[in-house]
C-alpha cells in the first residue's frame, strides 16, 4: 500500500478554495464548522485509536478534512453527508488528494437518522466531527443501528461533551449521559479550540470517546421502557421520583412501588442513578394492583412520537441556562 503523500491532508486555504469552487457557505442551520488544521485531524485520528484494519464510519463529513485523516490509517472509511453539494464533491476530492486509497471510501448521501446500513463491512469505528443541533440523537441512533460499532470518537460543542461523560450526581448529568451509558463506557477524551474550525464557533469543542460495553445491560425491560422511564425522570427533574415517574408508572403509588422493588428510593432524584438502576426501574414497573398498567399505557402512548425523549432534553437544557445566569 502506497503511503499518502505529506499534504494530502485539507489545510485552511484548501479549505477554503473547495468552498469557493463549490459555492459552499457554510450554515448554522446545519451546525457546518470546518476543520482546517491538518494536526488536529491527526490528533483526533490518534485520540480515537484508528487502526489499519478498522472499517470507520464518519457522520458529517463536510469538505472531507476528517475524512482523509481517516483514510490515512483505516482499511475503509464509509462517509454519512446529508448536503447535495457537500455529497457529490467529496468523492472527487479524495480521489485527487489520495489516488491509492479512493477505493477504500464510500459516501453515502443521506440523513444520518435515516441509515438503517451501510456499504461494504460492518463498521467497527465511529468518528465525526458531529453538527452541534443534532449530535445526541445522531450519536444515539447509530450506536443502537450498528451494535458492531465497537470504538467511538465524537466531537461535540464542550457543555454537549461533558453532558454525555457526566457521571451520577453531576449537575449536567441527564438524558445524554444515561442514554450514552446503556451502550457504552464514556469519557472526556479532550477539548478543542475554536481556531481551528472554518467558521470559527462561539463555542469551544470537545472529545467524547465511547468504549461498546462487552456485555449489554443486565435486564428483562426493553431499551424502549428504560429509556422510557429516563426521559420521564429527568423531564422533571427537580420533582422526586416517585411524582416524576408517576405518570410513566399509571399513578404515584405504582412508581413507588417500582421504585422500592427496585432497591431505589423514592425520594431520590433521576440524576443521582445510574443506566443500571433505571434498568431495574423499567423491570419492575405494573407490578402493583395486579400488574394494572393502563395508567403507564396512556403515558407511553401519549409518548409515541419521541416526545418524551425531546421534551426531557428541552428541559434539562432550560434548567442548564438557568443555573448560567448571573
């Protein structure tokens, strides 16, 4: 295998020469910030152990900076862009920058949240450079559609960072951090500067690694019930548990009896447990008044569309810009 030439990476006037050739004004709606610094894409490579035999799937690829630092190291980079325009030059792209490893790329060109697969070998890696509006959910979805996905390395705006790394009893423990923990071990793996992006953020970035749990979660409940009873604790959060889940429970009294069926107290808050303790939650919801979980029904249909998981997200983001305030 040829080695690729020393300036094969995207450097800032590349950058922004492809931009220019390509009409491309990087938007907020689509959270598109630039790498354009060659020795923080090696660094990210490095961070997230890229090894010659990985197949990496990358999400957002952009202008192709990651992509081609990907490609320096993996067996196979298979890259998730949703943009048109962004799609269609890529290709053309690393083809001229890394003529020998061109037929070890793929694109797919569609909505990350819409991939249900992927072209060629299982991915074994995922490292992006993930657009600040929809980097959970992004994250979350392709962690559950491709269990294969054994090492992750995300970079997210810093407050998203340390949300997903969060341990129990954090203040910026939530959604993200219980979510991120059911598939696997998480944890800061550095921060980025603002300099080294096209358009500079207002915000600082940072590294999110994610290690696949070698065992799943130890329980009988779905992912959908635990997840289910998360999104109803931390949707209000400042409340006990035993009124928080009263609604995703059918009553007070049977989220209390879950609760304590579950070794967890009723008076505790959802920030202070653990994936494995809502687990043992989900398990032990209806079983009171015979297993009468018509009350919990009604949640959780009034919950179908995702609901729940965005207003839990949209209030634990409320309360974060709360306690920001002078």
């Amino acid at each position: 295998m040829t080695s690729p030439t020393p300036d094969a990476l995207l450097g800032p006037a590349d950058i922004r020469e492809l931009a220019a050739a390509l009409g491309v004004r990087p938007t907020k709606q689509r959270g598109q910030n630039f790498v354009i610094d060659a020795n923080t894409v090696r660094r990210i490579v490095r961070t997230a152990e890229v090894r010659p035999d990985d197949v990496v799937v990358e999400v957002g690829p952009g202008l192709g900076s990651l992509t081609l630092g990907l490609l320096e190291t993996a067996d196979r980079v298979v890259a998730v862009e949703i943009d048109d325009v962004l799609a269609s030059a890529l290709p053309a792209t690393v083809a001229a920058r890394m003529p020998d490893r061109a037929e070890r790329f793929a694109l797919v060109h569609s909505d990350a949240m819409h991939v249900r697969e992927l072209p060629g070998p299982p991915p074994t890696a995922l490292v992006a450079n993930l657009p600040y509006n929809v980097a959970v959910p992004v994250l979350l979805h392709m962690l559950d559609t491709f269990p294969t996905i054994e090492r992750t390395l995300v970079m997210v705006q810093a407050e998203v960072a340390d949300r997903l790394a969060a341990a129990p009893g954090s203040k910026v423990y939530g959604v993200p951090s219980v979510k991120a923990n059911w598939y696997a071990e998480v944890k800061r793996a550095g921060s980025i500067g603002r300099n080294v992006f096209w358009p500079a953020p207002n915000v600082d970035s940072g590294l999110v690694a994610l290690t696949r749990r070698a065992e799943p979660i130890s329980t009988t409940a779905a992912k959908s019930e635990v997840f289910s009873a998360v999104d109803a604790a931390f949707a209000q959060r400042r409340k006990t548990l035993r009124a928080a889940l009263a609604g995703w429970a059918g009553s007070a009294p049977a989220a209390e009896a879950a609760l304590v069926a579950a070794g967890v107290s009723p008076q505790a808050r959802g920030e202070s447990l653990t994936v494995e303790e809502f687990a043992r939650i989900a398990e032990n919801r209806g079983e009171v008044n015979g297993g009468d979980t018509r009350g919990a029904r009604r949640y959780r249909d009034a919950n179908a569309d995702g609901s729940g998981a965005e207003k839990a997200e949209n209030a634990e983001n409320a309360e974060n810009e709360e306690s920001t305030q002078p």
